[in-house]
C-alpha cells in the first residue's frame, strides 16, 4: 500500500511543482529575450527532459556490466515513445474536452435571449472535431515531426548495425540538436512579430504581488521546481518498479511499458497545464522540443559509452514511434489534425504494450 500511497504523492508533486515550473518558465523566456514558441521547444523541453537524461547519463557512464548500461538504452528508446504517444494523446483529449467544453457554452449562450440577436443568429451544435490551432501553428509542428524523424530512423538504424567507428558518431546527434537549437532561438522572434507580441504573464508565484518579478526570484523558482520534479521523477519510477512485479508484470515489461510514462510525465504535466490555461501552442512545442532532446542527447551519450545494440523489444519500440511520427505527419500534411487525432496517437502506445509481450516472449 505505501508504494501506491508514494506513486500518488509524486504524481501531485510533479503536477503542482509542473505549474511553478511552466510560470517561472514563461518569465525566464521574457527575461533572456527569447522567442514564445522557444519558449516551449527550449527552456521547457530542456528542464523536462532533464531527468531522463541523468537517468541515461548515469546508466551509461556507471554501469558496472553491459547490462546494466543497456538500462540506458532503453531510456533513450523509451521517452521518444512516450511523448510521441502518450505525451500527444494526452494533450488531444484535453483540447477535446476544452473546445466540448467552449462549443457548450456557446450554445448556452445561443439560447439565452438577448445574449444572441440579430438576422442569422442560430444555436451553434458543439463542435469538436475543428483542426487544431491555425494553419502556421500546425505546420510549425509538423516541421518539428520532420526535423525529428530522420534523425530517429538513423538513430534506430544504428542500432541494427556494428562498425568500428559508431561510437564517433555520437558526436553528430549532439551536432544535430545544437543546429536545432540554433534554428529554434533564431526564428522565434519572427513569429513573435507576426503574432502581435507576447501575451500578458501571470504574476511570478514567488513574488505575486510583483508586475515585473526580480531576476533572482526567476531564476530559484526555476531552479526549485526543477529539483522537485526530478526527484520526484525518480521516486515515481521506483515505485513503478516496485508495483510492476506485484501486479504480475515481469521488470523487462514494467521497464519498458511503465517506466517511460513516468520519466515523461513532467512533459505531459506541462502539456495539461498549458493547454488549460489556453497556450495550446506551448503544450506542443514543450512535447515537439522535448522529443528532440530525446532523439539526439541520450542518444548520444549511448552511442559514446555502450553497443547500441537493439533486441527485439526496443526494436519494437522504434517501429511504434516511427508509426505514430508518419500518422501525425500525414494528418497535419492533410491538414485534417483534429483534437480527436491527437488523441488517437495514444493507440500506437496501446498497439507497443500488445506486441510487446510476444516480442519478450
């Protein structure tokens, strides 16, 4: 029972320390003069997927045997998966609920007399099957699917192939997110213009009396939750770990079908609050900027220190996340990506735990 009490606690901790960490976020990004969309695909994604990347830093630069290196492989396969999949699915269903929940009270609206008046007043039926966001909106997303894919086809390849100088190429991925980030700073204040400048901030919770918070009071909220959400990351995995078993699930299957959601889950904590406070745009970039980071950076640091060599199960795992990249790809290109599509990419996580257990077996 303490394990289950434990998995609750983190999972409010991270929620709450999430909230802190996306309004201290918001404030950094107006301090450093970067763009809003950098914002997101940055600073977020960047402090989100810290965890998982200590967790694979540490796997891959400790472990005492090959084994217990290939943890960190499986790290670096595990959160692409999650974000693609869960991470998305669960940002559709809460864009869902939200424009159900909008379209609703414009019908109520609609139905009060004297709220809707005039030639061609009607009652509006709900509608939540609208594409997401504007036309620009989605194509930035999709332009982050395209940055990311090749670069996980290639980082999947590897691991199918042995050669003498793959460790060397390492160095390529590290390459590859620098030019991301790059490019993500660089374009971030032109679409800043075009949307009319930034949105007003919410008042830092540290100093919320304050219109403009004090750098230093920034920087240690930033720096507070982020410790938060670490280490309660990582109590959550453990006791993930510990559940895993008790529920008849063998470690290989709690490693590679739990433990991803977990180390995720800051990202989609994020993904929850911004989408509710109506900045749908920083849900996605967080998730889109957070996937990048887990293509390239663990993937890295895998490449440098173990085999990469993949077995059936991760194998299995980068078939999925390709799948759903190519279905949001194809949707968004069709300009037909709804709340309800996004949600569905939670069905390719579902598709990964159906096939994985022949897969190990």
């Amino acid at each position: 029972m303490i394990h289950f009490v434990l998995l609750i606690v983190c999972a409010v901790a991270i929620y709450l320390s999430c909230e802190w960490f996306v309004n201290a976020v918001e404030w950094l990004g107006e301090r450093l003069n970067v763009g809003k969309m950098a914002v997101g695909t940055i600073l977020a994604a960047f402090g989100t997927a810290l965890p998982e990347s200590v967790v694979t830093l540490v796997a891959v630069t400790t472990g005492a045997t090959a084994e217990a290196k290939d943890i960190g492989v499986g790290a670096a396969m595990g959160g692409p998966l999650a974000l693609a999949t869960v991470a998305y699915g669960v940002t559709g269903t809460m864009l869902w609920f939200k424009h159900r929940k909008e379209a609703g009270r414009r019908t109520e609206r609609a139905s009060v007399p004297g709220l809707e008046s005039g030639p061609g007043a009607a009652v509006t039926p709900p509608r939540t099957s609208r594409t997401l966001g504007e036309a620009k909106d989605v194509k930035r997303l999709a332009k982050d699917q395209q940055w990311f894919l090749p670069i996980f086809v290639v980082k999947v390849a590897l691991g199918l192939v042995a050669f003498a100088f793959k460790p060397a190429l390492g160095l390529l991925f590290f390459a590859a997110y620098a030019v991301y980030f790059w490019r993500e700073i660089r374009s971030g204040h032109g679409e800043e213009a075009e949307d009319g400048g930034e949105e007003a901030l919410e008042p830092l919770k540290f100093q919320p009396k304050a219109a403009a918070p004090a750098t230093w009071a920034v920087v240690v909220q930033t720096l507070a939750t982020l410790v938060v959400i670490f280490f309660a990351s990582q109590l959550f995995v453990k006791q993930l770990d510990a559940i895993g078993p008790m529920l008849g699930l063998s470690t290989a299957v709690t490693a590679l079908l739990l433990s991803p959601i977990a180390t995720e889950l800051p990202e989609i904590m994020n993904a929850v609050i911004w989408v509710r406070q109506g900045k749908t745009k920083l849900a996605l970039a967080n998730i889109s900027g957070a996937m990048m980071i887990q293509a390239t950076v663990p993937s890295g640091l895998g490449l440098l220190f173990t085999r990469w060599h993949f077995d059936g199960a991760l194998l299995w795992s980068g078939l999925i996340t390709m799948a759903a990249i190519v279905y949001l790809l194809v949707t968004m290109r069709a300009h037909k990506l709804t709340p309800a599509r996004l949600a569905a990419a939670a069905g390719f996580y579902v598709l990964f735990a159906a096939g994985l257990i022949p897969v190990l077996a």
